[in-house]
C-alpha cells in the first residue's frame, strides 16, 4: 500500500511517514496542493493524506477539484480546523473522513483502515 501525505508541517509529515513505514505503509510526501495534485496524477495512491492548511491553497479546493475531475482516491482530511461546520464542510466537499489535530496516529490509522474496507481495500491491521 501507498499513502500520499499532504502536510507542510515537515516534521509532522516524516513523523507520519516513518510511523506508517513501521506498520508497512509506504508513503510519499507533498508539502503544497500543486505538488500533491501531480502526485495525485501519476501515481496510484490507496488513499491521501490531506492538511487544509497549505502554503499554496486551501486544501479543500484541492479536495473539491480533485473529486471535479472524479477522482476518487480515499482522502482522510488531518487538520487543525476543528470547528463543527469545518468539519461538515470538508465532509461535504468530499473528504472520507476528518480528523483534527493534535490526533492519536492509532486512531489516524485505525481510521485509514476503515476507510479503505469501506473501498474494498487495506484489510489488515
């Protein structure tokens, strides 16, 4: 399995990244909405990673041109914005999940999993 991280927080980001990687999850990294919409392209990820709070866009207009275009990689929003209507916001845009920082990474990849058995993908813990 592959993950796309989209985090500028690039401590946080390899921190995710070696944690994923022990649990035998590689994961690619993406500091800015540009650079994880041409991963996103050319690469077939089993779900993204995705930080709201991006040096070059909002990460829900990346979500929102992502889902235009009928992409439908699993995208798990990890964010800050913690506010009800952000919440439902980033639901209705097209994020599979929404989980506000600061996160337990158990419950980040317990949700990953159920994310992905709701594709018919990841099965094992």
């Amino acid at each position: 399995m592959r993950l796309l991280i989209v985090e500028d927080n690039v401590e946080l980001a390899e921190a995710m990244t070696s944690a994923f990687l022990g649990r035998d999850i590689r994961c690619d990294m993406a500091a800015s909405a540009s650079d994880a919409e041409q991963l996103i392209q050319t690469v077939d990820y089993s779900a993204v990673i995705l930080d709201l709070g991006l040096p070059d866009e909002d990460g829900l207009s990346l979500l929102r041109r992502l889902r235009s275009r009928r992409i439908i990689v699993p995208v798990i929003v990890l964010t800050a914005r913690g506010e009800g209507e952000m919440r439902v916001k980033g639901l209705e845009t097209g994020a599979d999940d929404y989980i506000v920082k600061p996160f337990l990474f158990a419950e980040l990849h317990a949700r990953l999993g159920a994310v992905l058995r709701r594709q018919g993908g990841y099965v094992e813990h």
